[in-house]
C-alpha cells in the first residue's frame, strides 16, 4: 500500500475483481469533520445500513439511529483504555453500491492519520475488514434471491413438462382410438358389402319367386 500525502490520504484494496476504496477526508455526519468515506461497489442504502447497525453494535457502544448511526463510547482493546465514539450514514451511489461516512471522536479530537496512526490504521483496517464482510453478505442474499426466483423457474418448467406430457398421453390415447375406430370403419366396410350383397340376393329370390306365383294359373 503506498501512502499519497496531500489534500486526502487514498488507501485502495483490492478484493477479487472489485475494488473497495477509503478515503480520509472531511465527511459530513452530524457537522463536517475528519474522518474516513468508504466506496463499496456492492449492496444499496438499505441493506448496508442493516450490516453498519449489526457492525456498530460488535463495537460494544451504546449505538443510536437518527438520519445517521451514533455509537457512544466504543471500546476495543487495541484503542487502550478510553472509549471512542462513532458517527457514521450511508448513501447510495448513482452507478451501484454505497458511500459510507464515519468519524471517531478519540482522545478529544477526531481521529486522523497525523496526528495518531496507529489507532487510524486500526480503524481503517476494522471498515475495511467490514466493508470486505459486507459486501459479502449481500452478494450472498442477492444470490439467494435469484436461487429463490431458480427453485421458482424450476417449479414453473416442471409444470409446463407435466402438462405437455398430459397432453402427449392424450393424444397417443387419441391415437389408439383412431387406429381401433379405423379399424371399425375398415371391417365395418366390409360387413357393409356382405349385407348388400345378402340383401340383394334376397330380393333376387324375393322376385324368383314372385315370378313363379304370377306363373300359377
């Protein structure tokens, strides 16, 4: 990581094929102060806030939510034996993913890099072990929404197969019963011509002998 000193400090971590980038600069949570602002290509307002809430909370502050979280004296051991308090909001980013905002208030000033690295490296570095988790989790929920919408499509198609093959028995009963009324008709046909010709033999002899009465005299 190479350390760029000017108008703001830019750390930049790379995280498979995304990049989760913070920033130290002055943010504006409650009052604009310094701080660190987080990119994270990944998730929307809602559902990073809902992982921030569960974060802030390991942070064993008492946290509150107004249009920003608000975590009061937090504590780790790394940070010594005084607390620390955290000011953090999310938003949304046009493109995709959120921007998160967040100042320490520690030892009576925010924190920043200058004037105490090492617990700025240790915050920075619990964002973003944050950040990396976060996105994470709402990849994972994003995925299985679209397994839900899957086992639905699944659900769908076999419905569909189901119904075709209904429809494919029917026809080969449809099929069977063609071939056997065919079948009917053919010998039906056949019956036809031996009755006629029953029928005509019997009017042949019907006027033989109708001939032989008009022959009595």
């Amino acid at each position: 990581m190479k350390f760029i000193y000017a108008a703001l400090l830019l750390f930049v971590f790379n995280v498979a094929n995304a990049q989760i980038q913070i920033v130290e600069k002055s943010v504006d949570v409650n009052g604009t102060d310094n701080g660190f602002y987080l990119t994270v290509p990944y998730g929307d307002q809602k559902s990073m806030s809902k992982e921030l809430k569960d974060e802030l909370k390991s942070w064993k502050g008492k946290l509150t939510t107004k249009d920003y979280f608000f975590a009061d004296d937090c504590k780790f051991k790394e940070m010594g034996k005084n607390t620390f308090d955290v000011y953090a909001k999310v938003e949304d980013i046009t493109k995709g993913g959120v921007n998160i905002s967040v100042k320490v208030t520690f030892g009576g000033s925010f924190l920043n890099s200058k004037d105490d690295a090492v617990h700025f490296k240790f915050i920075e570095k619990k964002l973003y072990d944050f950040a990396v988790k976060a996105a994470k989790n709402i990849i994972e929920d994003e995925a299985k929404e679209e397994e839900k919408i899957l086992k639905s499509q699944e659900g769908e198609l076999d419905d569909i197969e189901k119904e075709i093959k209904k429809n494919e028995n029917l026809i080969e009963e449809a099929k069977k019963q063609i071939s056997t009324s065919e079948e009917a008709i053919k010998k039906g046909g056949e019956d036809k011509i031996k009755k006629e010709t029953e029928i005509k033999a019997s009017n042949t002899k019907i006027e033989a002998i109708r001939k032989k009465k008009e022959a009595v005299k």
